[in-house]
C-alpha cells in the first residue's frame, strides 16, 4: 500500500469510530460531493484521467465525506471550504490539476481530522510527496506554487539532494501547460483574481529552482523544464514608464517593487545554469525598468509596496533590502546601491514626528461634550504607534505615514497648562519623542450673559458661554405666600417658551444655569397666569 493510500486508510478508520447512529438529512457539503463525482466521470470519459486517477480521487472525496460530519466548528468549516472549492474545477479535471486539488483535498481531511486550524501564513508538510501547503484561515491549506518553489531552492543551496528531487518531481506533476509552457496554477480566490490563476513572479522563481536542481542533480529533465517554465515569463510582463514590470498577480496590474527585483534575481540565476540568453536580455531590462522607477517607491523614511499604495510591510520592506543588496553586489549599479543604503537606513531610524496647530484651551469638566478634549494634529514619517505621554493618556494608536490627530480628554484634572508628548515607535522598534503645543485646562467659573424678557407669557432669551454647550433653564415665580418654579430644562442659547402659570399674577425671576453650574438670574417682572 502506497503512502498516500495509507494515510486515506488511517482517515477512513478514524472516521469509522466517529461515526455512529443512522443518516439523517443531507449535509450541507452533499451537493459538493455530488458535483465532484460528476467531475470525475466527465474527466475520466475525455480520456483526461485514467481509471486509477479516478479511484483515488473518489478515494480523496470520500475520506472527506466520512471525517466531516463529526468535527467541531472551525475544523469543519476548512474541511468543507475545501471540498467545495474542489467541487467548483470539475469541469476541469484533468492529471495535473486533478492531483493538485485531491491531493491537497486529502491532505486537508487527514490534518483536520486530528489537529486544529493554524495561523496564517504558517507552511506544513507533506511527507506523502514532499509537498507543503499554507495555511489560511477558513479555507484550510493550500497549495502554494511560489512557497515550493522556494523551498526549494533553500534545498538546492543546502545541496539536499533527497528532498530536492522529491519536491521537483512532485512540482512538475502538477504543472500546466499554459502560453506554450508550464506553469503552476493557484487555486483560490485572492485580491479579486479568480481562479485558476498564476503569479509572474512565481514562474520566474520556478525556472530558478528547477534549472537549479537540474545543475545540482545533473538532471537534463529539469534543467529542460526550468526552460519550458521560462517561456510564459516574457507574457506575464506589462510596460511601465520605464521599461517591463514582472505581474505579481497575473489578474491585476499592481506594480510591486519586491516581485520585480526577485524576479530580476531569479532570472539571473536562471540564464547563468542555461545559458538562455533571452533571459539574460529580459532580466537587463526588469532591472532598467526598476532602477528607472525606484525614487517613486522612497517616501523618504520606507518604501512603499506597490507604486501609489501603502508603505511595506516590515518583512516585505526587508526583503527588498535583500534583494537591493544582492543585484547591488552583481551588478555594482550605484542607484541598486544608493537604495539598498538608503532602505537599510531606514530599519535604524526612529520615526519622524511634526506638529500641527497648537489646541484651544480646554474645560474637560464636567464632560458636557464641548471644549472637554484637545485635539492635538500631527505628521509622522512612517507606519508607528503613537501616544500621547501625558496625565489620563488614550491607548496607543497605529498610524501610517501622513497627518493624523488624537485627542487627550483628561476628565477630572487639575487647572494649568500641560505639555504633552507623543511617543512614535516604528514597526522595527524605533523610538522617538516629540513635544507638543502646551494646552490650558480651565475650570469654568464664569456664569453665563443672559439677557430675557417676558411678553405676555412667553419668555424670551438671548445668553453667551464660551465653556458651556448648553443652558440649564429655569422660572421661579413668586406671590404672598406661594413659590414655583417652572422647569425648561436644557435649552440652546437663543430661543423662547410659552410659560404655563398658576392663575394670578406672579413676580418671575429666570435662573440660567451652565454645565458647571454657574447660575446668572433675570428679574422678568410680573407675570399673568
């Protein structure tokens, strides 16, 4: 029994024993297995697949069925995202993506039957074929041509003969023929590409690790792939201002500065174990192109990802200053080398801060919603967290490059003037401190102007607080004997009411109250009810 018949044995054992009591309604995942059956006969009848191809892959399908019904929450939400992503190519089953899917398929159901989801990002592998598959969240692992292929050049650089022929073989298995050579597909949805889907970049890193592995093994089968493999580089390029641009993403036209320097990397390395000269002729023209356009992807204190996007990811900014170095070093262009300097600089230095306007004084007691907070705007050079140093601080905030603002709202403090300062750390680590335009804190101890008049029985009024956002309104009235007060309440500072009076006649005095409760008080004179 071979291995990956062994694994689907110990899968359907396993489900054998989680498995108890009669059917009852069909699960949701039923229609999946259903269109993939379907699949498989259609491909099997276009001579696409062999009668063992198709045993397996039911043998794949039907693990699956049997691990799903009994796992817990997110375990069966991969699983089943899987198999229905699998049932969405059986119109397209064929040797090569058939074994992609269903092997990935089996993977799935083996490592979900017996261990949970894992965080993104995070690479496991197959001792079956030699395969690794990434993780992502709520679609389980998939196969990921661009991670292969890394691997495995890291094998040919380590002279790992074993594992590299073993990952090799298995990668060229799964290749497609697409614009007259081979390529490796992905087969989920990502950034609006839908798939099957290839990534320029990959391809390039494709051809560098088989021709690789074809030195290192001294086998002409895949040096001849690696060449087979460069053919669909040339289609997988766009123009730019300054020459090709490698497609990251074969679906969008993102010019991503780390796809194009690997690539460039890539190629090199290529044409030097093959000799292709025409390689050798794209690969001078990606770095022109890059040379031409890397001061649009300098801020100044970063780099950005893609032209016109967001500053790099930490990682990403890294590589990059990887990749500078190296084509730096082959090549000793002084603008590689300028901005493999200037980039690595950048990981030392702390982030910049600049101040905007100073803020008003503030009366951030009682909290009534106006005046109880200082805006403090500033700009900061690159991706920080950022805090204001002061008594009642907010939490930190993660900001990008640019202008941005926080607020200090203190609540119960101490009248004075307050400096405070605003602590930016980068996504390196770097620190800086910036001091900031002082702001008063004012206790409001003014009553407010109000000027009122009565007419007939409608009150009228005018008043004026510079610290308050509102009027606290009241009438007391008065006669031999007799005292009321008619309530109004929150009020804005110009307006009128209709008092409702007593019968009689009433002397009316108004109260007008702020937020602290500084009271000013109008004689009305008499009042009729």
């Amino acid at each position: 029994m071979g291995t990956r018949a062994a694994g689907r044995a110990a899968v359907l054992a396993l489900a054998a024993m989680l498995l108890s009591g009669s059917a009852s309604a069909k699960p949701p995942w039923s229609t999946d297995l259903a269109l993939i059956n379907k699949g498989i006969d259609r491909a099997l009848g276009l001579n696409r697949i062999d009668g063992t191809e198709a045993a397996d892959y039911r043998s794949d399908a039907n693990a699956a069925a049997s691990v799903l019904p009994k796992l817990p929450s997110s375990r069966y939400r991969n699983l089943a995202a899987v198999v229905h992503q699998v049932a969405g190519f059986w119109k397209g089953y064929d040797s090569p993506r058939g074994l992609t899917l269903f092997a990935m398929l089996a993977f799935n159901t083996r490592w979900f039957a017996s261990h949970w989801d894992q965080k993104a990002g995070k690479d496991v592998f197959d001792s079956s074929d030699g395969i690794w598959y990434r993780a992502f969240p709520g679609i389980g692992f998939q196969f990921h041509p661009l991670e292969n292929f890394g691997k495995l050049n890291n094998f040919v650089a380590q002279k790992n003969n074993t594992r590299a022929e073993q990952l090799a073989q298995s990668l060229l298995d799964r290749s497609v023929v697409r614009s007259g050579g081979l390529a490796w597909e992905y087969y989920f949805r990502f950034e609006g590409g839908q798939p099957p889907w290839i990534s320029g970049m990959a391809q390039a890193v494709a051809a560098q690790a088989l021709s690789g592995a074809g030195t290192l093994l001294t086998d002409p089968t895949l040096t001849s792939a690696s060449q087979r493999v460069y053919k669909t580089v040339p289609s997988l390029t766009r123009l730019v201002q300054t020459g090709p641009w490698i497609r990251l993403y074969a679906f969008n036209n993102d010019t991503v500065l780390n796809a194009q320097l690997q690539t460039i990397v890539s190629l090199q390395d290529y044409a030097a174990q093959t000799g292709d000269q025409a390689a050798t002729d794209l690969a001078s023209q990606l770095q022109a192109a890059a040379v031409g356009m890397l001061p649009r992807f300098d801020t100044g204190y970063w780099s950005l990802y893609s032209l016109g996007g967001a500053e790099a990811p930490l990682d990403y900014h890294q590589y990059v200053v990887r990749l500078l170095g190296i084509l730096s070093k082959r090549t000793q262009d002084p603008t590689l080398t300028t901005y493999a300097q200037r980039f690595g600089d950048d990981l030392r230095q702390p982030p910049v801060v600049k101040e905007g306007a100073a803020p008003g004084a503030i009366y951030p007691w009682p909290q009534d919603g106006y005046r109880d907070s200082a805006r403090y705007v500033f700009w900061v050079s690159k991706r920080s967290t950022v805090r204001l140093q002061i008594d009642h601080a907010g939490s930190p905030v993660v900001v990008p490059r640019g202008w941005h603002a926080v607020l200090w709202s203190p609540g119960r403090i101490q009248a004075g003037i307050y400096t405070p300062n605003l602590h930016a750390v980068d996504v390196v680590g770097n620190a800086s401190d910036t001091d900031l335009p002082p702001v008063e804190v004012r206790r409001d101890t003014q009553a407010p102007k109000v000027n009122a008049s009565l007419a007939a029985r409608r009150l009228y009024w005018r008043g004026s607080d510079d610290a308050s956002p509102w009027l606290a309104l009241k009438v007391v009235i008065r006669r031999p004997g007799a005292v009321r007060t008619l309530w109004l309440g929150k009020q804005t500072f110009r307006g009128s009411a209709l008092l409702a009076a007593p019968q009689g006649v009433w002397s009316a005095t108004l109260f007008a109250a702020d937020s602290s409760g500084n009271t000013t008080s109008v004689v009305l004179g008499s009042l009729r009810g």
